[in-house]
C-alpha cells in the first residue's frame, strides 16, 4: 500500500515525449487541434442543449448560463493548457495525476475516462443513428426499419420491439477504421467536417437574425408567474419552482448547457501526435473553446429571438431548430435539412475525437504496465493504436448497438468532471512540487483560478443525480478489480521505486 500514491517522475515523462520513430507519429499542428476541439465540441450540445436548457429553465436568458458554463470551462482549459504544454504526451488527465497526485488517483481518473470517451461515443453514435433516418425520411422517403435502429430495450408506439441499432454501428466502424489508417487522414476529414457544420451554424445565425421577435427577448428571463407548460411527452413544467425561472433557471440552465462543452479536454489527448506540442497544445485547447463559445452564445440568442421558449418545450428538444425554422423563418424550410446535415456531421466528428481519446489513454496506461501491452500495439505502416481502436470499437458498439442513449449518455458526464477536478487540483500540486520546471503556458492567478475550477466542477458534480452516483461507484468498483488484480503487479513506475 506503500507505492499506491507513487508518482511517475517527470524525467520519465519528458523523455517519452521527445521523438522517436518507434512512437506515435507527430502530424498535428495549432490548426487541426483547433478544428479536432471544434469538432469533439460542436455536436448535439449546439442543437440540443440549447432548446432544452430555454425551454425547460432559462428562457432567452440561456445565453447567460452559456457565458457561465464556458467560464467554468475556461478555468478548466487555461488548467488542461499548462500541463500540455509543460507534459505532452497522450492521456490527458491520466498522465497529469500520475505525475501529481499518484499511480492509484491516476487508475481512477484513466478508468474514469471510459465513461466520458467510450460511452459518449456510444450515446453520439445512438444519435446519428436517429438523425440518419431523419435526412432519410426528408431527401428519400424511406427510413432504416425500426428493429434494426434501435436496441432491444425499445419498443415502437406500434408495438414493434428493437433488435440492434446498425447505423450506429456502421457510423462506429467507419470512423474506427479512419483513425487505424492514421491521424493524419482523420484530422483532415475532422477539418472538412468541422468545416461544413460551422458554417451552416454561422449561416443559420445570419439568416436567422432578420427574423428575431424582440417580444421574444421580453422579459429576458422567466418570471416566476410564467405559469405551466406540458411537454411532448406529456411532462408538464412550472415555472414557479426553484431552477425554472429568473437567476435560479440561469444556473440550472448552466448545468445543462455544460454538457455541450465535454470534448475540449479530448484535444489534450493528442499531444504525443503533435508537432511543437508545449506551443501548439495550448492554442489548440483555448482557442476551440472560445470558438465555440462564441457559436454558443450567438445562435442561442438567435434561436430564442425567432421563437417563443414554451415552444422548444413543445416540440421536444432534438426537434425544436428545424421546427424553428419550418414554423418562423418562411422561405427557408431548406434550410432544416441542413441542419440535420449539419448534426450528423457534428455527431460524426464528436464520435472520431471521442474515439481518438479513449485509445490514447489506454496507450499511456498500456506504456506504463497498468493495462495489457495489447494496447499499446502499434501499426507497423500507420503507427497508430490499431489493436486497442479494433477493441473499443467492439466494446462502444456493443453499448450503441442493445443499450438505449437514456441509458449510456447518463454515464459520461461524471467522468469529465472528475477529469476537470483533478486537472486543476494538479496544476497546484505541480507549481508547490516542481516550481522550476519549465512551461511554455502558465495558468493565471494560481491557486484562484484552480480553486474557482474545482470549485464549479465539485457543484456541478453534486447536481448529477443519484443514479449517475451508482452507476460510477459500480463502474470504479470494477476499475479497482482490475487495477489490484492487474495493474499493481504490472506497473513500471512501482519497479523504480526501491
């Protein structure tokens, strides 16, 4: 019990990160970082996220809990930047705790991690699976038959029972076997992807704002006599409990909107594969998040201008911007099926970054004896994780195949969080133990900004519902099988230690 705090010593860390021909090959530079962040960001947070968080919490005052959500981010971000820069290499917040707070901290937040990657790779490709046969229905007048679309634990209003979701796994399989072919090839699909998406939301900012309804804006926040209002599915809201109206609906509006910003920390999982990492990394991270953030706030202001908040409600939140733009911008009902392009291809680039992650962090966990060498494998030609891709492609379609979204999106929002926690907790822990150590980004006002960081996360943390809470406390529980059966006779950095 001894070595289960030991720390992996930053000698070693540099000298993974220098170049070698028998490592990851570094291809990466300050442009496709910032378009693999865009890309892992800009999802179904954009066209989700925000009709649920007006409609059900903060009215048009949502852009407010976007400014307050991506502060939280921000704090995380300038955090996440300074260990890029100072430590590059793949794994993200694992390989940042090892170097902090210990081997056993970092197991967690690398096992942790699955649920944030793996699964949300599974919940996107879930819903590129229901957005495909939308653009299907609207441009051939056909749809993938429902059993095949959806899991087992399903059933249609007519009855009909799922079987297994195939476009999901399709959409998975495909991107699987772009990322084996090398990240190369994959950020410059990622780079058109991300492309293409932003600019049908900067089209839809622009062609919206001429049909914004300033009594739409009036009042900016939901008063608390704004009465009820019953929900697609039947759920009737009132707006005069704590959370749905005025200051209260904004900070509650800022817990749904948050979830639209997980991704941003994938880009740090790239840093073995980038060139000039201590420069680039930083850029990539802190630059896709003020994009994004920018996108957030403009089209949230313009969603909520051309349509009243209760009908967001109304309609159901994957439904709510084509029906805006059906039902309020006259003339451009073209326009709604570019937008559900627009989704798919978001959902397509969430799902590439979210499977790029997760394999780095196993191929630094691998490299350090705590998981099979398996997953450190490379390809001989391509020099990519080809054997750990082939593996989680397995395991995140099994997820997306027979589980319903309801079930593997609940699952992903903790570990980001826990990520953010210790991410900014180490940034201190780094400036107390290794003060000298050079870094080409330094986070601002430390400890202030670790501390506000951990702060906003801890809250967000505690708001997640019980459910949430066991369903982590499972998953850790087999994480420590592994890691007391597995890892601690496997580990390299324990064998250094005398």
């Amino acid at each position: 019990m001894g070595k289960l705090f030991v720390k992996k010593p930053l000698s070693i860390l540099l000298s993974e990160a220098s170049e070698s021909d028998k490592g990851l090959k570094r291809t990466l530079g300050a442009g496709s970082l910032i378009a693999l962040g865009i890309g892992a960001i800009i999802g179904a947070g954009l066209f989700v996220r925000t009709a649920a968080a007006a409609g059900q919490h903060a009215g048009p005052a949502v852009v407010f809990s976007f400014i307050i959500a991506a502060a939280g981010c921000a704090l995380a971000g300038l955090c996440y930047a300074e260990f890029a820069s100072m430590i590059p290499i793949a794994g993200s917040a694992y390989t940042y705790s090892y170097a902090t707070m210990g081997e056993f901290i970092a197991w967690i937040i690398g096992w942790d991690l699955v649920l944030e990657y793996a699964l949300g790779a599974a919940t996107v490709a879930i819903g590129w699976a229901q957005y495909l046969n939308k653009l299907l229905e609207k441009t051939v007048g056909w749809t993938v038959p429902y059993q095949w679309c959806h899991s087992p634990f399903e059933t249609s209003d007519a009855g009909v029972h799922g079987i297994m979701n195939i476009p999901a796994i399709f959409i998975l399989l495909l991107l699987s076997l772009l990322l084996i072919r090398g990240i190369e090839g994959s950020a410059i699909v990622n780079n058109i992807i991300v492309i293409a998406k932003v600019a049908i939301v900067i089209l839809i900012i622009l062609l919206g704002w001429q049909f914004i309804n300033p009594v739409n804006h009036t009042p900016f926040m939901i008063p608390e006599n704004a009465g009820t209002v019953t929900m697609h599915n039947g759920t009737v809201v009132d707006y005069s409990k704590y959370g749905f109206h005025g200051i209260s609906g904004v900070l509650r509006g800022a817990g749904v909107v948050f979830f639209a910003f997980i991704g941003f920390d994938a880009v740090s999982t790239a840093a073995q594969e980038t060139v000039n990492p201590k420069r680039n990394m930083p850029i990539g991270i802190l630059v896709s998040l003020f994009v994004c953030t920018a996108l957030y706030i403009l089209f949230s202001y313009v969603l909520t201008g051309i349509a009243p908040y209760q009908d967001f409600l109304k309609e159901g939140g994957e439904a709510s911007v084509a029906y805006v733009i059906d039902k309020y911008m006259v003339g451009y009902g073209w326009l709604s099926t570019f937008v559900t392009v627009a989704i798919l291809a978001g959902f397509s680039s969430v799902i590439l970054v979210m499977l790029l992650g997760q394999t780095r962090v196993f191929y630094s966990m691998a490299n350090d004896g705590l998981v099979p060498k398996v997953f450190a494998d490379l390809h001989p030609k391509y020099r990519t994780p080809y054997r750990s891709q082939a593996m989680f492609f397995i395991f995140v379609s099994l997820f997306a195949a027979f589980v319903p979204d309801s079930v593997v999106g609940d699952m992903t929002s903790i570990g980001t969080l826990f990520a953010f926690v210790l991410v900014c907790l180490g940034v201190i822990v780094m400036r107390k133990t290794d003060p000298d150590l050079p870094r080409e980004f330094k986070t601002p006002w430390v400890p202030v900004v670790p501390i506000v960081g951990t702060l906003f996360c801890v809250t967000m943390i505690f708001s997640l519902g019980w459910e949430n809470w066991t369903r982590l406390i499972i998953w850790l529980l087999i994480g420590f099988v592994i890691y007391f059966g597995y890892s601690v006779k496997h580990s390299k950095t324990r064998k250094l230690v005398k």
